[in-house]
C-alpha cells in the first residue's frame, strides 16, 4: 500500500532510497524560514488544512480553480484542502485585527495542496513560508516584505551570486493599459497575457494582445525600458540603505498569475534562471475588504516561498549542511553489572540537555564504540567502577582523543 | 465564510477572541517534543496527511473505521485524512528498514483527523507526538519509550505531582483470558471489554463479560491486586535506575483500544484525573508485517501523545510562559533624514541575530518609546547625528534604564 501519487515521505538522513525526502532538510529550511521571520518581528499563525470550497472558488483567479484539491465531506459540505494561505490569513485578519496594533507583521508555513493532472515527480502538495503585513499602505511595508524575502535565502546561505528579486508594479501595467486606451474591462486579461510573454511564442502573444487594442511590440518596449515607477525607485532606495540593493533588479515580465495583487509584485529567481520562481508576492490591498464582505478595510502585501524549488536550489549550489543525529555522547555499557548506573549517567546527561545514545542490549565493547563513531558522536563515557563501590564518569573526546575521569559533574563538564 | 467546524486558526499572543487558539503555546509545546526526542537520539520523520482508506480500514480495529475523515479524489481513489500515523510510519519502515541501523527511533509531530459527530468543543484535528523503536524485542526498549515519555512531560515543568504513567501489560491479561478458559476467536472483544470497564457501569460490564466466560468479580479482583508481570517488574527496574520510579503506577484498567497491540500498553494521566489521558502507547510487533504482507518482520512499540489534552493540563497547572514576539530592540527613527541610516542599523542588528522593530512610517518619539515598552522589548537604540557627518548609536537598557553611545559595534555589544 504505498502513498498517494504526489505525496511525498519525509525520512532521516542519510536517505535509503531515490524517492524518500529529507526531513532533515525539511527542518532546517523550516528553522531557516521561522528564525528569519520572528528577527522581522513576525509572529506565527495557523489556519485550517480544509477549508469551505467557497473561500477559494468566490475569490480567486479561475486559474487555481480546476487545480483545487477539492470534495464533498460526510456532512455534504464543499470543501477544499487549502491550495494558498492568502484567503485563509485574511480571514483571520478580517475577524481579529481589532485587538492587534497595525502593521499586522504574521507568518506561517502550512503545507499546501493542489490536484493536477498527475506527471513524473508533479506534487500535489508542498510547503510554503507565507509572510504578510496588515495594515500600512506605505512602500516601506512592500521594502520590509522584500528585506524579509532576501534574507530569508541569505540565511541558508544563498548570496547576491544565487539569487536575485525581480521587482515589477501592477501599477505600472495599469498605467501602460490605461494611457493605450486598453478597456478596463479586460485589464486582467491583458495581466494573463504578460503574465506568460517571457515564456511565449511571440507570434501567440501578439495575436492575444490584438483584441485588446495593445501592440507586442510597444509591450516589449516597455519592459525593455524597465523605467521604476516613483514606488519602485523608493522601494529600491529603502533597500539600498539596508546594504541590499544588489539582490534587486527591475523587471516587468513579472506580474503575477492571481487576480488579488494590486501594486508592487515580485519574484525571486536564481541568477542562473534554472528553476522555476523560489518565491513570489506583492501588495493585494483590497482582498481582506473582499472576504471580509466590506467589514474590514486593510491594505495588504505578502509573499510565499514553497520548500521544493528552494530545496533544489540549495542542493545544486552545495548549501546544504551533512545531517546527522547529532549525538553528543554514547554511553558505553562494558560490563552489565553497571548497566543501572550506566542509565542513571544517560539520564543525567539528557537531563542537562546532550543527545545521548547508548545500547539498549548488551553488546560487545569494540561494536558500541564503532556505533559511536558511525554516530559521529562527539564524545563516549561510561561508568568505571572502582574500589568500595565507588564509581567515577571516563569520557573520551573522539575529536582529539582525549580522556578524563572524574564524577557526574566533571563528565558534565567534560561533555558541555 | 468561517473555518469548518472542529477546525481550529492558531493566532499570536494575545488571544484576539475566545475561539482563538495560541500559536504561540503550540510552537511552545513541538519545541519540548522534538527537543526531547532529539535528545533521546530519535529522528524526525513525517508522512502523507493524505493516505489510501485501505491503509486504516483493513488494519486497525472497528472502532476507528466510523470515524474516518474519508472521500473519492477527483480520480476515484477512496482515500483518507490521516486519523493516526503508526499505519505510515509502519509502512515507511517496512521499505526502507534495510538502510537504517536497529534499532530504529524516529518521531513525528503530523496533524491527524477524524470526522465524528459535531459536538460543541469537539476537535476534528489535533497535533500529536509519535515516537517509536523498530527492531528491538528486549524490554529495554519499553523502558526506553517511556522514559522519553516522562521526560516529554517534564521538559514542560510537569512533575511527579502532576502526572503518572499507568503501565499495564496486553499479556497479563491474555494469560488471564486464557487462564479463565477464554476463546482465542473473542480474546479481542474481552480487551474491549476491559478498556472500558473502568467508566462503565458495572452491571453492563459483568452482562458482557458473561458470555466471554468471565466473571466480573475476577475481573475486579485482578485489576485491585495489580501484580505486575516479570515484564513490567523489569520495565520498572529500568526506570528506577534513571530516577523515573515515582513516576510509575502499574494499573490493568489500561489496556488500549487499538487491535494491535502486543505487549506492555501504558497511558499518562494528571494525578487529579481532571483530563482524559494525556498519551498513550505500547508495543506492537505483529503490525509491520501484517502491512508489509509478511515481507518484514520486526518488533515494534512507540506512543502517541496529543497536543489538546496536554495545552489543557499546562493552562491549568500554570505551566505556561508568558509569550511575547520576543523583541530585542526597537529602533527609534526620531530624525526622518536619519531613516536611511536607521534602516543600516536595523540591518545590522537583524543580521547579528536580533529581533528588531521599529516605525516602517514617520510617528512620534513618546509613541515610538511607547511601541518598545509594550513589545516587552530588551533595547531601544537610535542613530545620533554627530558633528561633520559622523554618526553613533545610542543604546537604552529599558529594564536599568542604563544608556551607551559608541559605534556599531558597541550597539551589538550592548544588545547582545
């Protein structure tokens, strides 16, 4: 009975076979994305896995609705497995923000889900670092988002030669509709059609920018020029001033797929443009007004970064760290008569916070040892017992190979 | 369009409303559990919180095939929300076993799911703890699992007054079983029998016990005499030996629901039976070949410990922190021409490790001051203009109210 197509299991390192996935990698990208978020002053949040099929269906653009991982449940209610987080944050904001001082800072990091046409090594699920601000309208929250994003990546050790933010502006694609006499009315539609130029036949682009009164051409002027709206340009000196601005790079190709986004967009590539996007977001200041029925009005921004083209990226470039257990000491257990007094040393050792590992059955002395080292363990010890039933601690440092005897505290000591 | 029922939204600290739940006391408690178990040399490992329906309903017991939260995907697969993990984790071992060491210890921290009547308060999701050992029949290895239990509960501030562990034994009560002429084809309607015989009325116990051939009075009678087995006798030397013994009780009212159990079986309690059990566990050798279709064999037991009951016994017991966003500094911009290099020193702390807020917009120095105090925040430090451009940072301890000025390196040292 193996698992679903497109679901993953996690195991620990090192893997045993060609299809398991990391868990280790898994927590040290999710350690990575929640140190980074909480020295932002971001605080952590959680929402449902399943959600009413409405939350998702009412809002977003019809592109994530034939992807839906979506059913009826035993209470016959249409449901969905959550496939974003945005809906469900607004929602959260929508009900409580009352009680939080604005900017609302909030991140969280739920697993995702979506039901495609199953392919060779397509997901149906991953997991996404989510990170939002409620409540300021000003660029400085859009820069703060940005800041957010690229340290994040600097934290797993990727530099300006790995990756680099591409900044675009709704906006600035508004206007170029506007000022082309292109009608309101297929403004989003014209957004699809940039949304896929870069990857496009050019020839399929300019027949999808006819009927709606733009030329191909004038298009790719537009981005060629990469002219920074004012926002952009004040976006771009915030970060500048934060030591940054070498991560950044106007670029008007991007625009993002889904219809809420109202102001800066962005995504973040590798500089080698081997993978698909690491992350993306922008500003999407009317969608808490949306879902909240007209109750709440909050701008927004926010971005989401998914756990698999980031995994593949920090392979690719070797910044990934050798996982291991960790352990601190093995507890050797020569002679069983001092067993008892060997898990009174375990105990200790745990309770004053090493990873320890120990035999659970007698077993010979040389195979303890190799353990350890197979372990990587930092240290052995074991109880040596000596004259009128004293006992003392030996521990050896298998680093340098030094020894030392003494009590309960000296091992601890020894250990630290 | 509000989250489904039995769903829970985990918000930060402060709680903005009664139905709110703490992100902040969740993060808290998968802290203490995966600490832990690193601790005591267990791996992490996660699954699928999506599986086939055939992987619960053809293994485990009757009583939680109903509860199932269970649909046909858009291709026709019957499949199931995970209602617990020991099925995936038994299946992840069975093929992948040969790459790791034995014993195996590996734990999880997955959201599991059920769908049961709605009743007010009654949860469809919950967190839980998973921890298990494959490969090792001693009894060393029970020890091993509930020493780790112990330490999980007390590594949040429970003690010995707080809680117990109640150990029974499956093969107590199969000798018992056999010993009383029971029929091996009924063996597991008695254990079901016993698992409620605590809370139910006597009367409809001793009705139920008849036709198994069993007497409630010697029912009653083995329960009160609570004699434990070579087994537990063992299990609970092992435990003395590191210091855990008062945390013991050997009590045959446990038994388990689940089918699969093999040998000991053990529940923790808070010592006041206010709450229902705050985990429970045991040994299950026959299951991994049962899921692996007999292709592997290898003794296993592990414990489940959910995060409802144990928030419920840390609130009431007082073991909670006080959370914060744990600020380290807020940084005052009083100077808007300062802004740019404020966000440097913004930068600076963050990339030092730091938690920094501070104004994204122009506001007021005593609202700024205010902010810091109200974050709880360790530091306030600001950029100060000097003569000829130069610039300093002055540094305010808001608990001693002691000042610094120097450079930037003389504010990560007084932050620190």
């Amino acid at each position: 009975m193996e698992c679903l197509p497109g679901f993953r299991e996690f195991y620990p390192e090192p893997l045993p076979h060609k299809d398991a996935w990391s868990c280790d990698a898994r927590q040290h990208i999710f350690d990575a994305w929640r140190s980074t978020a909480r020295r932002y002053g971001f605080r952590e949040f959680d929402g449902p896995p399943l959600e009413p099929l409405e939350l998702y269906t009412a809002k977003s653009g019809a592109e994530i609705v034939g992807q839906l991982f979506n059913f009826v449940d035993k209470g016959e209610r249409a449901v969905s497995m959550r496939p974003e987080m945005t809906p469900t944050v607004s929602r959260m904001v929508a009900s409580s923000e009352r009680a939080y001082k604005k900017p609302i800072k909030w991140f969280s990091m739920p697993q995702l889900f979506r039901y495609e046409k199953q392919q060779k090594g397509r997901l149906r699920e991953h997991f996404q670092l989510n990170c939002d601000i409620y409540g300021e309208a000003d660029i400085a929250a859009d820069a703060e988002i940005v800041a957010l994003l690229v340290d994040t990546l600097r934290s797993l050790g990727l530099t300006e030669e790995d990756f680099v933010i591409r900044l675009s502006s709704r906006q600035a694609w508004q206007r170029f509709f506007a000022s082309r006499g292109g009608d309101p009315a297929h403004e989003y539609e014209f957004y699809q059609v940039i949304d896929k130029v870069e990857r496009e036949d050019p020839e399929v682009s300019a027949k999808k920018l006819q009927p709606l009164g733009i030329s191909y051409d004038d298009v790719q002027s537009f981005i060629a020029a990469a002219e920074p709206t004012p926002e952009l340009s004040e976006l771009i000196r915030n970060l500048e001033a934060r030591g940054l601005g070498g991560y950044l790079k106007v670029d008007y190709y991007v625009i993002r797929g889904l219809a809420y986004y109202t102001g800066v967009v962005f995504e973040a590539f590798d500089r080698k443009g081997e993978f698909r996007a690491i992350a993306g977001g922008g500003r999407y200041d009317q969608l808490v007004k949306l879902l909240s029925h007209g109750k709440v009005d909050l701008p927004a921004l926010g971005f989401g970064m998914g756990d698999v083209v980031l995994l593949e990226l920090l392979k690719s470039r070797g910044k990934l760290p050798k996982f291991t257990a960790g352990v601190d000491v093995l507890v050797m257990v020569e002679d069983e008569s001092l067993r008892a007094a060997s898990l009174g040393l375990v105990q200790a050792l745990r309770e004053a916070g090493r990873v320890v590992e120990y035999s659970l059955t007698p077993a010979k002395s040389d195979k303890q040892f190799k353990r350890a080292l197979e372990l990587g363990a930092r240290f052995t010890a074991k109880i040596e017992a000596g004259p009128e039933g004293s006992m003392t601690v030996k521990v050896k440092n298998l680093a340098s190979r030094a020894e030392s005897v003494g009590d309960l505290a000296a091992a601890l000591a020894a250990t630290a």
